[in-house]
C-alpha cells in the first residue's frame, strides 16, 4: 500500500479540492484525507502509476508537489537535516565572503559545488582561503544580522521530538553557525566544519577532516547505530550534491527547494512547500504541530 501526498505553498494555499478529487479518481486512489485545508491532503494507493512522473510534471506547473510514498513505516524516528539553505534561508560562507568584498566569487563556487559540478573538499578550501584575515566577530554579526530561518523548522524539530524523533544537524559548513542553529531550533546534535582561527582572525584554513558528503553518510550509520535504530527509521533532508548520499540511504530522502541535478536523482522533490511539508509527508495532520 502507499499513500500519495499533494502540498502546495503554505504561504498561498491554494490545493483545489476538484484537482484531488480528479487524481484520486484517475489513480483509483482511496478516500482523501485532507491534511491541512487548501494546503496538503493524501490518499491511499494500492499500486504507484505509471504515470507519475508525466503527473507530476504537469502539478509543478500549478504550484503542487506531488510525493508517492510507502504506506507502512511513514512516521519516522530520526531527522537528520542539512543546514544551509534547508534549514536556514542562505548559505552561510556566501554571507562571511559578501562582509569579506569576495561575494560574487564565492557564490559562483558555492552554486557549481552545490550542483555536482566541482569536487566538495576543494571547493571549500578555496573559498574558506578567500575569507583570511576576516575577523572572528564577523561570525557573530553574520549570525545576528543576516541568517533567517526557511519557514516550518521549528515546528518539524518540535513535531518530530514531540513525537520521541531524535534531530541531528549535519552540515559541510561550520560549527560556528550549526552551534547556533541547533541551538535555536532544538537539535540533539550537530556536526559540521571548523574555521581555524588565530589572534582572533580567520586563518584561511579549514580543520581536518573536512565534512562532505560520505561525513553525512557515516554521521547517518553513526548515529542509528547508537540509537538502535534502521536505516529506513530516518528522514532526511537536503538540497545540495553533497546531500545525496544521506538522502539515498535514509527511509525518506527529502529534496527541499533542491539545485534541479539534484532533484533529479530523488524520488521525493519538495519545491513549494515549506518545513512542515517533512510532517505532511509523515502523515501528521497540521492540528497534530506541536508550536516550537
């Protein structure tokens, strides 16, 4: 049995009830069950279509996600999330080499290694070089002046945890700011990158080893292994090249918002939905949030 999720906007909900109803008709799909009003309803299906993929196409271009996935086991017992641009709206080297004058050449770096299309290791060393000399309060006024929240996160962390999920944040960035997020938003842990730094100014230097994407894959084996728990128990969430890893070999791997080469290599694409969409996915009505 499997279960089919439709989501749109939550900011502008705007799902039509005939457009489900069609659908469920189409697909010989079960009674929906409407999730959040105008905004996220599912229903049953005994098989997943042929046509899903042609389907889904066509829902992208009325503002719809469209998630197909196994009926048994949705609610799951680990969440283990990315940070930039997943669980904050931006990436936070781009911000620190923006203070820094080098903005538009990091960002290029940044784009191309989030698409595949430059080794991960070497990316960063190259833009973590732009950022010498940089000083270390710069972390600080970053965090405070230009790093906001995506949308539903706290709300995920305190559904998920509500419910006994255990949270970890993994991110190829640094410490500095997933220290600071996990904080805020109620994550067990969080593993990511250092900026070496001395005299009170960045160094230039990334400490070893540097975190890619196998160090999201092995923080995934680490992690259930300690709390006894499988592979299919975790949901995972990302929207980089370096996620894909973690994403494959979790239960659900969630595509939030995703570069569009990474999307392609996900069964599970969010790109209209907010955070909550992750709870959605899982089953949970919106009157079962638990407010952050």
């Amino acid at each position: 049995m499997y279960v089919c999720t439709l989501l749109t906007d939550p900011a502008k909900p705007t799902l039509d009830p005939a457009l489900v109803d069609s659908l469920r008709n189409a697909w010989g799909g079960g009674d929906a069950q409407w999730l959040a009003p105008d905004e996220a309803a599912a229903f049953s299906l005994a098989t997943v279509p042929d046509n899903r993929w042609d389907v889904w196409g066509d829902l992208q271009t009325l503002g719809v996600d469209l998630v197909i996935l196994p009926f048994e086991g949705r609610r799951k017992k680990m969440l283990l999330a990315d940070m930039d641009s997943t669980m904050i709206q931006q990436e936070c080297i781009d911000e620190l080499a923006d203070v820094a004058g080098v903005g538009d050449r990091v960002k290029d770096i940044t784009a191309r290694a989030m698409n595949g299309e430059l080794d991960f290791e070497a990316a960063i060393r190259e833009r973590v070089g732009l950022l010498q000399g940089l000083p270390e309060t710069v972390i600080s006024e970053v965090l405070a002046s230009r790093i906001t929240y995506m949308p539903g996160g706290a709300t995920l962390l305190a559904t998920m945890k509500a419910n006994g999920a255990y949270a970890a944040l993994v991110s190829g960035g640094f410490t500095a700011f997933t220290a600071a997020v996990a904080r805020t938003l109620g994550f067990d842990e969080n593993r990511a990158n250092t900026l070496m730094v001395e005299d009170g100014v960045l160094t230039g230097q990334v400490g070893m080893p540097i975190l890619g994407q196998q160090a999201k894959v092995d923080a995934l084996a680490q992690i259930t292994g300690r709390l006894g728990l499988a592979d299919a128990e975790v949901l995972a969430v990302g929207d980089g090249a370096n996620d894909l890893g973690m994403l494959h070999r979790a239960g659900m791997g969630v595509a939030l918002h995703a570069k569009p080469s990474v999307a392609a290599q996900c069964d599970v694409r969010v790109n209209f939905g907010d955070l909550t969409a992750l709870l959605y996915l899982q089953g949970y009505a919106r009157s079962e949030f638990v407010s952050a």
